[in-house]
C-alpha cells in the first residue's frame, strides 16, 4: 500500500504560479508531479474510496455502531497533504481520512480498528476506540505523558464530531505560529515550532459554515493575521439541506468576500477550486500555503463541487432528498472518475493499468478490514473462552447448572462478541450464585475483580492526567508571612502576582477583553502590558468562544495561556468549546494530547440577571476533564495559580468579585507558595454543625457562625476550596464524625453544586454513617438574582439564611434549648 508523504520535497520544487490551471492540463516538465507521483495519488484516492465503501458495509452487518466516511473528498485532501509540512497542524473534520492518510499518518487497519473500537492503541493510536471512526490524532505525548517534539510530526489535533467545534482552536494553534515568529523568548522552545513556519489547516463541512464559531473564528483570524488555511469541503449539502438554505448566495466564499485582503487592508486571500479537479487543487493549495506560511495571512480555500457518493452517514441514505438530475451530476463529477479521465486523457497511464491499481485498491482495502477485525475479536474471544471455561466449572454438579449452561451456550453462540458480552455472563452468572461459598463462584468473583481494572483502563483512563506533572503531584508550599507583609487590596495582590508570574515564566500569555490596555476590569494586570508587551499580554474582541480556542491552541503547543471569560455568566457563549473540546481532549486520546488551558474568570455576589456570578453546578456537569477552583480570595487564587502552572491539566479558576477592594496580607513567598488541589480548609472549627461551602460565601457563612456563636451553636466552617477534585483528604467527613449534622451552602441555583457537595460526600464518602439528623442544603433561588442590592439579598443566601438553617438544624435536634423561631 502507498501512503508514504511525499509532499515535502515536491514543496522544495514546484513552481507557484500566478496563472489558474484549467481542466485536463497536462503539468509541465517543470513540475514535480512525475508520472509516479500522479498515479500514487490515484492509488491512494482508489484505496481511501474502498475503505469508505467496505466501511460502511460492516456498519450495515453489524461489525461497527456507525460510519461517517471522506468519499468524494480523496482529491482535494490529496492536494491539502501535498502542500502540508513537518510541524503543521491538521484541525479537522470527520471526514479528513484521505488527507491524514496521504500524510502517512493513518494506516488503512487503524481506519478499521478505529470503526470497530478496538480499544488497544497499538491498533488504534489516534482515540483507543473512544472515538467514532474518522476522529484522528497525533500522540504528543510519550507514555509518561511528557511533550514529545511536534516539528518531527504531522500533527493532527484530534477531531471532534461537533460541527464547526473544531475551528476555535485552529484560531489559537496558528496563533501560536504568530508568537512564535514575533517573541524572541520563544525561540529557545524548538520542539514547539521552528520560529513560527507552522500553518495550521483547518477542514470544514459547507453547512458546518452557518456556525456562529466558524464566523467568530474567521473574524478573530482575520484580525489576527494568522497562518490559518481553511478548507471548506462543498458538497452542496448539509446532510438533506441544501446549499441555498443554509448560505448567503449560496457560497461561503461568496458570503465571506468582504473579509478578502485588498491593498493595504488586512483580511484573507481568498480562493475557489473544483474539487475534482486536480491539476487546479495542486496549484491552489501550493500557492495558497506559500501566502499562509511566509505572509502569515489567513486563506480560504473554497472546494467546491465534490460530491458524497454514500450520502452523509450510514445513518441514511441520499437518494431520499437528492433529484435524479443532482445523482446523476454526482456520479459524472466524483473526484476519482474524473481524475481517472485528466491522467488517461493526458497520458499518464493506460486503461488498463488505472484498473490494475483499483484492483489492487481492493486488495488492499480488504486485506486490512481482514486483518484490522482479526486483531479486533482475539482479545476479546480469548476472554470469551475464559469466561465460557469458568461457567462451566461452576455448572458441575451444581443445582444451577442449567441456567449457568444457558448464559455459556448463549456466549458461544454470539459470531461478534464484545468485551461487555463475557464480562455481563459472569455477573449473571454471580448473581445466580449468590448464596454459593464454593469454588466455582469464587473463581468467577476472582475473574471479575481482574477484568474490572482492565475495562476501566480501556474505557474510563486519562479523564486528567496520569503523569508527574498532574496537579496533584504538585508539592503543596504554604504562604510565609513575616512582621513586614504588606497588607494590600485585592486587586494590588494579583498585580503582584501576576507581575511575579510573567518576569518568570516566558511562556506565560493571557488573553481577554480589556486584560491589555486597561489591566483587566479590575486591575489584575493593571500596568503589565506595558511592562511585557502586547503579545504576551492581548486585548481581544467580545469573542468568549475564540478566547477559550485561542488559548486551546496555544497549549497545544507548549505555552502557558492565562485566557479570561471577564465575567463568569458569559462563560456560556464559550460552553460548547469548553465541554466538548478542552475538557474531554486527554481523555478522548488516551493520554496522547493535552492543553493546559488556565481560564480565568469572576463571579460571586454580583448583582443582575446576568451578573450573578454562579453557574457551578452547570460547569460540575459540563466540565470533567478540568479542575475547577473556588479560591475565596486573592492569596488563595495566586497559590493555585502557582499550582497550575506547574501542572498539565486545564483548569477554570473563578476569582470573587467582591474580594479585589478587601485587604489581604501577600506572603513572602509570593513566587513559590503553592495550594494543593482538593484540600478543604478548616476555616473555624465547631462541635455542632458543618457548614461546607466556598468562595464569596465564606465569608458570609462566618459571619453567621459569629452569631450563631452567640447564642450557644458552635458551627465548624470549611471552605472547600476546589469543587474538581473534591476533598481529596475526606476532610468534610472527619467533621460530620464530630458534629453528626451538615449544612452545603453556596450562592448556585438549588440542585446544583450543594447537591453536587452533599452526593459527593454522602454518597461517595459515605458520609451518611455519621449523621444524626437529616442533611440540608442551602442555595440561591431558583430564578436569577434581579438587579440591586435588595435582589441580592432575597435571591441568594444572606447571613440571616444561613443563621436560621443552621438554627432549624438545631431546633430539630434540641427543641427545648432551640425554640422555633417561626
């Protein structure tokens, strides 16, 4: 099989022309597309054909759950591959098999591997099955989850199936290019870039294009003035939906020419191709990598006229909403027909060596799906066997033979098995035996205690990092603090902080609105542009989504990116990019990429609709895979800042709004304290009740306990300090062995995070052995908090909450010594 990359040294030789190449040109001598490099081509576009189409016959036999495949795409994938370089970056689309193949980097029995979700990454490196098929990814990372050096790959960041989720990113990995180029700080980071040559190629389905992140990224790359070439693969739908309802003039390209570069204004160079034509692809993408690459400029290229000669997905078929006329066009113009006809007609080779190769295509094709669904079934047939074997010892001579039979003969009668198929029979098979104390259960307990271990490194592994840089491998420092501590505001303690972090680490970036010219809206970084330049700290435009990819790409490749979301109600024009991309990456490439994203942002008691500052129990659902901190004031979010820095997890870090103008004492140690993760605090200990909660409502929490206090109820306040981890030290539970009754107070809607905090405790930690009366939680309302200062006050939990369902919690143990109060 052909699939070596050979683009790099055509792209030391082919010429750029200024000039179109038309239909069925034959390429001049000058160029380097040799008579073998034209045919490998096709063979490689035959072969990628074949994959698709026995791909999506196993989905409908049954070998594989879905199929999405690249057919009608081959060509123009082939011309993207050939004008990609060593250190590029791939941020695609699921359909992109063509173009990851071309660069050497997929292996036709990993395509299959990656169909059956084979789990094992010898087989199938990019997802270990994790991922649908089509979803590809370069492993960064080594086996201790260190950076390995990117400019020896042609890296790919691994796909998502969201549509348009994939361009964020892209934003961030060709500004990455741009810091490369312009920051002579950088230059010495060499595994990362080689001074900023890297284009990053982003591929993207035309309905995909209606997409507020695909408008938000063209817009930030347009301002930016990045290497960012993006494909947009035009097949004229959307799957049933066609072009004309779903783009202005029905033309991205079209739609898009105001963002065309002319003169001295900035913007993109901008080009349309036939996607079965190949002579023009090859000269498009040379020329429009050359702009990218050397200019810096983004580009889109424009693919137009390719067709999807098995419709969308295996989920369907397209002849239910495409005419006879619109078939028959598609089968006239896919790709490789026409191909077939420009070398035949220009003389590359004969009729029957074309049809040499798509015989051998086939082979090819086959002989992987073969070997690829061998290797798939041994393992799990190997646990088949064992299983059966076990049923069967446990059968003999046992009252329940029959049914333990039953489960075995229905496992050897399965053709396609699955690790769940064996592992299922044997807890069935548990079950039966309950009251069984023999051998042949206890064989079966033993078999399961083994596979358990194993299915959760194949399923469950690398949800955050696995290696010593994890953040929860970081050495705690506690603060130092002498006679001649300052006592500063807030605000002037994360100046300092930050101020400390950026003189240290060249790697530092952040990224937000207003964070540049003005500090940040509360002064954080209040003089650091000035002091550390505009590229290391970056006013940006309302865009919360491309901030998040921004600071996504950058950590790919190798930096540390500070990235704001200014108030964190507006997190949520950025959710999608957070939950489906960032939080899921290390887990979706088993261990193989990773980006240490800081997101940085402010909430807590602000007043307003949209200003309230406390969706945690929407971020408790949506983000696994970061660490989210609560700090309740500034020392304590620059000690985590410390931690994260020096970790290889992302993380989002709300700071309290209303703690920039309180006083705090900056350690000594400002540069080197570091707070560890999942550690509550003991904020004042107590005999009676603990009351858990964190950020902003510590302090109103200890104010109530001051009254509390007064009147005979000693209350014990922890400050959970990070809701992900949580209480890695079973702090809250040492507490409730005291106090056997427990308050979960905090300022989100009700069933949020304090029922988050109390499962997490009751259930996770069994908790509940040591309670004495029932636990309770306290919340905001279930509406959002309306503007003022009373609308804070009858919205979210005020002193007086606290005070009184601390007392009801009293009055139900003590009635006599705690009256009611109502």
């Amino acid at each position: 099989m052909s699939q070596s990359h050979t683009s790099s040294s055509y792209l030391t030789t082919i010429k750029l022309r200024a000039f179109t190449v038309i239909a069925n040109e034959p390429l001049r001598s000058t160029d380097a597309l040799t008579r073998d490099a034209i045919l490998a081509d096709y063979r490689l576009a035959c072969e990628s054909r074949q994959v698709s189409l026995l791909g999506r016959k196993d989905v409908m036999g049954g070998r594989a759950k879905f199929g999405i495949f690249g057919d009608g795409k081959e060509l123009a994938q082939i011309a993207a591959a050939r004008a990609f370089q060593r250190g590029d970056f791939r941020s695609g689309y699921y359909r992109d098999q063509t173009f990851v193949a071309a660069l050497g980097e997929l292996r036709w029995t990993e395509f299959f591997a990656q169909l059956y979700a084979h789990t094992d990454l010898v087989h199938e490196p990019n997802t270990a099955g994790r991922s649908m098929n089509g979803h590809f990814a370069t492993r960064w990372l080594d086996e201790q989850g260190h950076w390995r050096n990117q400019t020896d790959f042609y890296n790919s960041v691994c796909d998502i199936a969201p549509t348009a989720g994939q361009i964020p990113r892209s934003v961030g990995l060709a500004y990455a290019s741009k810091l490369y180029r312009e920051n002579p700080d950088l230059a010495s980071l060499t595994a990362f870039s080689r001074h900023g040559n890297e284009v990053t190629f982003a591929t993207i389905g035309d309905a995909s294009t209606s997409q507020g992140m695909f408008w938000e990224s063209m817009n930030a790359a347009g301002v930016l003035q990045v290497p960012l070439l993006m494909s947009v693969w035009d097949d004229g739908y959307g799957i049933s939906v066609p072009v004309e309802l779903q783009t202005t003039k029905s033309s991205i390209s079209k739609a898009m020419a105001g963002f065309q570069r002319d003169g001295q204004d900035p913007g993109f160079a901008i080009f349309t191709v036939k996607g079965w034509d190949y002579a023009a692809l090859i000269d498009t993408y040379e020329r429009a990598a050359h702009i990218c690459r050397h200019e810096h400029v983004p580009v889109l290229v424009h693919v137009q006229e390719l067709t999807q000669p098995q419709g969308h997905s295996s989920s369907g078929s397209h002849e239910r909403y495409k005419s006879t006329e619109r078939l028959a066009w598609e089968r006239a113009h896919d790709c490789n027909v026409q191909f077939r006809n420009w070398i035949l007609t220009n003389g590359y080779a004969s009729d029957d060596e074309l049809t040499a190769i798509e015989k051998e295509a086939l082979t090819v094709a086959r002989d992987a799906r073969n070997t690829a669904w061998k290797a798939f079934q041994e393992p799990i047939k190997a646990d088949l066997e064992q299983a059966c074997d076990l049923l069967q010892q446990a059968a003999r001579n046992h009252p329940k033979a029959a049914e333990l039979m039953a489960l075995r003969q229905e496992l050897q009668r399965n053709t396609s098995p699955l690790y769940r198929d064996a592992f299922a029979a044997i807890r069935k098979a548990v079950h039966l035996l309950r009251t069984d104390q023999g051998q042949g259960k206890q064989l079966l307990v033993n078999w399961l205690q083994k596979a358990r271990p194993i299915n959760d490194d194949r399923f469950s592994s690398h949800l955050y990092s696995e290696s010593d840089e994890s953040p929860l491998q970081v050495r705690p420092i506690a603060p130092q603090f002498s006679d001649d501590s300052p006592v500063l505001d807030g605000y002037l303690v994360m100046q300092k902080y930050f101020d400390s972090l950026f003189s240290r680490e060249p790697r530092a970036v952040a990224i937000g609105e207003d964070v540049g010219h003005i500090g940040d809206v509360n002064q954080g970084f209040a003089g650091l542009q000035e002091k550390y330049g505009h590229l290391r700290i970056t006013d940006t435009g309302i865009r919360e989504t491309t901030i998040i990819g921004q600071g996504i790409g950058l950590a790919m490749r190798g930096l540390r990116p500070i990235v704001e979301i200014q108030y964190f109600d507006y997190i949520f024009y950025a959710l999608a990019t957070l939950t489906d991309d960032l939080s899921t990456l290390l887990y979706r490439t088993k261990g193989g990429q990773k980006a240490p994203v800081i997101v940085r942002t402010r909430g807590h008691r602000l007043e307003g609709i949209w200003h309230s500052g406390s969706p945690m129990g929407a971020m408790l659902s949506s983000l696994r895979g970061m660490h989210v901190l609560v700090p309740r004031n500034m020392v304590q979010a620059a000690g985590f800042y410390n931690t994260l820095i020096k970790s290889d997890d992302p993380a989002l870090l709300v700071e309290c709004l209303n703690g920039y103008r309180l006083k705090e004492r900056l350690p000594d140690n400002l540069d080197e304290f570091c707070l560890p993760l999942g550690q509550p605090d003991i904020l004042r200990p107590g005999t009676d009740v603990t009351v858990v909660t964190y950020g902003s409502m510590c302090r109103i929490v200890l104010e109530a306990a001051n009254q509390l206090a007064d009147i005979g109820i000693s209350v014990e306040v922890i400050d959970v300090q990070t809701l992900l981890p949580f209480d890695l030290t079973g702090t809250i539970v040492e507490s409730l062995k005291k106090t056997n009754r427990v308050l979960f107070a905090d300022e989100d809607f009700p069933g949020g995070a304090t029922a988050y905090m109390l499962q997490q405790t009751l259930d996770a930690q069994n908790g509940y052995r040591y309670l004495d009366a029932p636990p309770r939680t306290l919340s905001a309302k279930a509406h959002r908090p309306p503007y003022g200062s009373d609308g804070d006050y009858f919205s979210k939990p005020s002193v007086d909450d606290v005070f009184e369902s601390v007392y009801a919690i009293m009055h139900e143990s003590d009635p006599a010594q705690f009256p009611a109060l109502y």
